[in-house]
C-alpha cells in the first residue's frame, strides 16, 4: 500500500482510509537537524476507536519497534475499524546512544509526561507526545521489552478498584500475556497522563533478544492482536486460553556485587513460576571465578516477570530478575 504524508496526526485522522505518515517537529538540535516525532497512521475501512500503539520511550528496549513493524503485515486495512497511530520509535535520541534515557539531558523520557515545551529536549519530546499523539487517542498500548541481555514477559495495568482499572484488567486479560501486574502508574509516566485523561492504557512488556525464541516476537505481536480483537478494532475473537496470574508485589532482583553473572532460570522461564528460595542465578569473580553471591527465588511462588538469560557482566545494583507475588497470596 502507498503511503502519503500529512502535515499531523489529526489531519491524518480526517482522511480517507489508508495508511499516511506524520513527522511532528520537536525541535532543532546543536547539528542542525530537526527532531521530530515520526508517526505511521492505519485508516480503517469503518468507525471505530483510536488506538496508540507506541514503543521507545526508552531506547535500549528496541524489540517493540520490530514489533510493532513486523505487526503492520498482519493488519488489514479494509478489516480496521478504527484508526491505529504506531509509533515505533518515540525516543531517536536515546535510541542512537543505545541508552535508557535521553543522552542530551540524561532524563528518563517516561518520568516527565506531560512535558514542557519549553523544558529540557526530554521535556520537550514528551511535551510532542501527549499534545500531539496522546490526546488524539482513545486507547493507548505503551510497549516495553528489555536491553539484550534479557527478557520480559508481563503487563503493568492500574489496579481494579474502579472501572478504569477493570476496563484495563479486562483489556490485559483478553491479550493472553500470563502474568498482570496490577499497580499504580509512577508520577510523570505515560500511561499515568493517559488515565488521568481518561483513555484507556495498558503497558505491555513483551520483548527479549531477536532473532530467536528468547526475543518473543510472535507472542508479543499475537497479544496486540487479541486486545485490538477484544476492542472489535479488528474482526474475530480473542485467542487465547491462558488463565493469567494477578501479581501485586514485586521484587527487583539486583546484583549485590559486580562481576560474571551466570544465570540458572533462564530466558525459558520467563512467564513461569519457580519455588521459593531456588537458586536463579550467581555472580562470580571474572579473575578466579569465586561465587561471590548466589540469587535466590524471593517468594514461596515466584513468578518470573523478567529475567537475566545470559551470561553477561554486571555492575553492583544491575537489574537480574523481576519477580511478582500472586495478589491474595503471602
């Protein structure tokens, strides 16, 4: 299909259907080049809701941008009902370094929604993004993945204590992801501003090392399409029959010291649970291989959300797991 150009995300919205492409202007940098905000849009052949579909606020977790380009071939445009605005990449500045925050400021792109479009370049993108993307959305899918050495499986959504947060649970449920995590979104965050526009947000993060099993691409792909499915975005049913676990305590598993980290569960458990105080991993001496810390399975049911599948070297305090305890369950 031919792609056209607009001039923004809502003129694109007033067009016929089809699939147009927006660059929203950030700002100049110090080279002279123009920062933008680069957003695709799927017109649907009928009415229906307008979905964001994003990914990169942070520019280390780049699984999600092949994903949501490897996702484009398996939607068709005369089955849409609706409108998806795909944003494969939000952070190009952070993407280029290979870092999770913004190398011009060193701010984390996800912790100062709404913005400021006269604040700092990180201030200013997330500014971009939630005059020019969010508020033309309906729905929003943030995705996130993790840097290659790991892999996640899980979604945050806010907790279901009112009908926002069963709308939400209900949309993480339909996608067929095995674990939810049900929490309140940190200050400053996409999904936090979506909610307190009211539209509809979910946070996937699906994602590991690509090519291969461990990078999860069809799982992630396969979760879009049951939500944008259970949103009647798309036609047929949700497919899925996965019974999810409801996680409302997690730990952030660190190394407590630097060197070679071996890991013991591996990127072949993530979405799985392992028993209470199994061994999940070691970090030892590069220089003489002496075990200087062994890792354990922090909950009696530990539900593995994230984890460190290669061997790889860490910092003291480098992430190595993220483990969730199942809600209702000491």
């Amino acid at each position: 299909m031919n792609r056209k150009t607009m001039a923004s995300i809502a003129q694109a919205l007033e067009a016929p259907p089809g699939l147009y492409l927006v660059e929203t202007p950030v700002t100049t940098l110090a080279s002279g080049q123009l920062l933008t905000l680069v957003t695709q849009v799927l017109r649907g052949a009928s009415p229906g809701p307008v979905v964001g579909i994003l990914s990169g606020l942070h520019g280390d977790e780049f699984s999600t941008t092949e994903v949501i380009h490897s996702l484009r071939g398996r939607i068709v445009i005369d089955e849409l009902a609706g409108t998806l605005l795909l944003v494969p990449m939000a952070n190009a500045l952070s993407f280029e370094a290979g870092t999770r925050s913004t190398p011009l400021d060193m701010i984390n792109l996800n912790r100062v929604f709404p913005g400021n479009p006269r604040g700092t370049v990180s201030e200013m993108l997330a500014n971009a993004l939630y005059e020019a993307f969010l508020a033309t959305c309906d729905i929003l899918f943030d995705l996130h993945s993790e840097p290659d050495a790991m892999a996640i499986r899980c979604f945050y959504v806010a907790f279901p204590d009112d009908d926002y947060g069963r709308r939400a649970l209900d949309l993480a449920k339909a996608s067929g992801c095995p674990i939810i995590y049900v929490t309140s979104a940190q200050s400053g965050t996409l999904a936090g501003v979506a909610r307190d526009r009211g539209i509809l947000a979910v946070v996937p993060e699906t994602g590991g090392p690509l090519p291969g099993a461990a990078g999860l691409l069809e799982e992630a792909q396969d979760e879009i399409l049951n939500m944008l499915r259970w949103l009647q975005v798309l036609p047929g049913a949700a497919v899925s029959d996965n019974n999810p676990v409801i996680v409302d305590t997690v730990s952030h598993v660190r190394a407590p010291a630097g060197g070679l980290f071996r890991p013991v569960v591996g990127f072949d458990s993530v979405g799985r649970s392992v028993r209470g105080s199994s061994p999940l991993g070691t970090v030892v001496s590069p220089y003489t291989g002496e075990t200087l810390a062994t890792i354990e399975a922090p909950f009696a049911e530990s539900w593995m959300m994230m984890v460190r599948g290669r061997v790889s070297r860490v910092h003291p305090g480098d992430p190595l797991y993220i483990v969730g305890r199942e809600m209702g369950v000491s």
